[in-house]
C-alpha cells in the first residue's frame, strides 16, 4: 500500500507534468518571479510618483507661503491695471482684500451694501494706503439690470488690474435643508452665485481688450465636497470653484493667457460670517489670509489660501469622503443644538 508520502510525491511528478504540456512552470521555477518583480516595479513607480507629488507639493506650500510674493512667482498686480474691484468690501476677508491690495499700491473700488460702512473703510484705506477709493452701494440679492447697470456705469472706465468677487452669505445657524426658509436659500445663490456671474461677465471683456487683469473667486471648503445642515451655501461654493475652474481652462488654453481666474476656498477665517473670536494657526486674521492668498494668485488657479488650510485640506483627503461627510455633519448637528439651546435661553 502506497504511503502518503509516495502519494505527495506522485501527485506532485503529475503535476509538474500537467503544468509542463501546458506550457507553464511550475510555482518553484525562477520564471514564476517576473510577474512579482514587474508587480513590485510598477508598484514601486506609482509610490515614486505620490512621493514625488507630496514632496513637490510640500515645497511650492514653503516656496509660497513662506517666502512671500518676490519668491512665490505670483504676479505684480500692479502690472495688470490701476484699480481693484472687491465686492463685499467693508468687512472680513473682502475688507483684507481691499486694504492688501492697496498696500500693493492699487486703487480700490469697494461694493457692499451699508453706505456708512463703505464710507469708513474707503476712508481708512485713503489714510493708511495713500490710493483712491470709489464706493458703490449695492445689495447683492436685488438682481435687478437697473442695480447691475448702476455698478456698470461707475466701474466701465476703470482701468481694472483685480475683481475679487468676495460677496457671501451662509446659513444663520446649521439647519436641515428644508427647514431653512426657500427664501434664504435664494438670497445666499443671488449673494453667492448671481453677483459673482454678473461681476465676471461685466468686467472680463476689458481685461479681455487691455490682456491683462486677475479675477479672484471667494469659494468656501464647504463648497469642495457635499455640506450637510449647509446645503445650499456649499453647494453654491461649488458653483463658485466649477465655474472658476471652467473659465481658468478656457482663459490658460483659448488665446488670451495672460489673465488669470483664481478660486480660492478657505476653511475657517475669523470674521463675523464664521462666527469665530479667537484667531488661531487654522483660523488666521482675515488680513494674514489674504497676504498669503495673493502670494498665490498667478502661481495656483485653486488654493486653499493659507499653509494651515492647505494642510487640512490634504489631511481630509486622506480620509475617505463618507467618513469625513459624516464627521462634519456631526459636527454641524452639535453646533446647531448649541444654537437652539442658546436661542431658546434668550427668548
Ligand atoms: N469667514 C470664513 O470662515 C469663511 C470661510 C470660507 C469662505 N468664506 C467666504 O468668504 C467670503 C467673505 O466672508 P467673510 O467671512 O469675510 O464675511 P463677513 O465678515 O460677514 O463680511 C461680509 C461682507 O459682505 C458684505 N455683504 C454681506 N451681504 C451683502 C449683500 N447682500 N450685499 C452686499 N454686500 C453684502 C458685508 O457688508 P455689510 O457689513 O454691510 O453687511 C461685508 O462687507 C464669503 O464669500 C464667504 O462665503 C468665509
């Protein structure tokens, strides 16, 4: 009676022969090692690739960010025109914006929609900046031609070097999507969406004509992937980051190159719209913000403004979007029982 092993052995000679008329080798054999080294080759490139692509990465964000404009390759504003045009301009990160932008040495035109606010941050800008300042009192959720042609007619003989179309509104309290009033849904797409339309469209055909000038989109992190409890607002940041995406293509290969569209979509910034008192590394000043966005402008058609914020936002894409959607809707539902608790404490 055969042993087990004299079976092994048998089954094993019988199967070397199988493998051997079919024209394969057996698992032993050294040519069994060319799919593992060509599996660990291409293996080995796509990490060289992701490595190569953090590490370039990591050194434009210093390059950039921690060099300043001299450094960054961003572009000398005062080479695209005379004027910058900032809507949303008598607070926060537009009001940044506006003063950053004439300490470049451009003149400001600032559209927002209290007249006394206007008058006072154009005034401190004329102190601190020495340029000149025009104001234009406009409320972003009238549409109306009248409104749009009012803004027009001041701005169409202006030599303009920057729009940046900063104009925003968010939600008052985190809210399911429903339970908002439709009202406020449409206020935020005219404030968010429609003025941003209207200001490109009226200002890009004379950068156009002169071949010069930047546009700068203020997007929003919620507007790069789906915001629950701020539905509308992040969905009207996506709009604000395709389109401006979009335009960069069609401007980078159509035949005008030389203006430049930028979408910039910051996490949190410590303005009245966030909410936020207390400035932090991941919540900058507005006016720490936008100096290290405008070292950007020219060099990145996207950013996320900042070196903490670009840092979140390659922390966040390490985690699969589901997990993260979650989170932050958890996070959203916390802020918004906070709220109503405070609210009903109040009443
Ligand atoms: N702060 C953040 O954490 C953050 C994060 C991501 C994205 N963003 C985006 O950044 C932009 C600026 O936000 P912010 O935080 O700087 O806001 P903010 O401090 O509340 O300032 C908003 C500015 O817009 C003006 N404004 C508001 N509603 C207007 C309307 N209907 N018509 C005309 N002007 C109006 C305000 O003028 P009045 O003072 O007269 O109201 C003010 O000058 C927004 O697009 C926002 O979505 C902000």
């Amino acid at each position: 009676m055969p042993s087990q092993s004299d079976s092994a052995s048998e089954f094993d000679r019988l199967k070397r022969e199988a493998l051997m008329n079919s024209g394969k080798n057996s698992p032993g054999d050294s040519s069994f090692l060319i799919p593992n080294t060509v599996f660990a080759f291409v293996g080995g490139i796509i990490a060289a690739y992701y490595i190569f692509k953090f590490v370039k990465a990591s050194l434009n964000c210093i390059k950039v960010f921690c060099f300043g404009r001299s450094v960054s390759g961003a572009v000398d504003f005062n080479k695209l025109g005379e004027w910058a045009v900032v809507t949303g301009a008598t607070d926060g990160i537009g009001k940044a914006y506006a003063e950053e932008l004439a300490e470049e040495g451009l003149k400001i035109c600032l559209i927002s929609r209290s007249q006394d606010k206007l008058e006072q941050t154009a005034k401190e800008i004329e102190e601190n900046s020495g340029v000149e300042t025009k104001i234009i009192v406009m409320d972003f959720s009238d549409t109306t031609d009248e409104s749009y042609n009012r803004i027009e007619e001041v701005l169409k003989d202006l030599d303009i070097a920057v729009l940046v179309n900063n104009v925003g509104m968010s939600f008052s309290y985190p809210e399911n999507y429903i339970q908002y009033p439709i009202k406020s849904h449409i206020d935020m797409l005219n404030i968010n969406c429609h003025s941003l339309l209207r200001m490109m469209h009226m200002v890009m055909p004379g950068m156009t004509a002169r071949k010069r000038g930047a546009v700068i989109n203020i997007s929003s992190a919620s507007g790069v992937s789906p915001t629950a409890l701020l539905s509308s607002y992040g969905a009207s940041k996506a709009f604000v980051l395709s389109l401006s995406k979009a335009v960069s293509t069609e401007i980078l290969y159509g035949s005008n190159p030389n203006i430049i569209v930028q979408c910039v979509t910051p996490f949190f910034v410590k303005t009245k719209l966030a909410g936020i008192r207390k400035s932090s590394f991941f919540v900058p000043e507005p006016n720490y913000f936008a100096q290290c966005a405008l070292n950007t402008v020219g060099v990145w058609d996207h950013t996320y403004g900042c070196l903490s914020h670009e840092l979140q936002a390659a922390a966040i894409q390490l985690v699969p979007s589901f997990v993260s959607r979650i989170i932050v809707y958890r996070q959203l539902m916390a802020a918004k029982v906070r709220y109503l608790k405070k609210n009903k404490k109040a009443n």
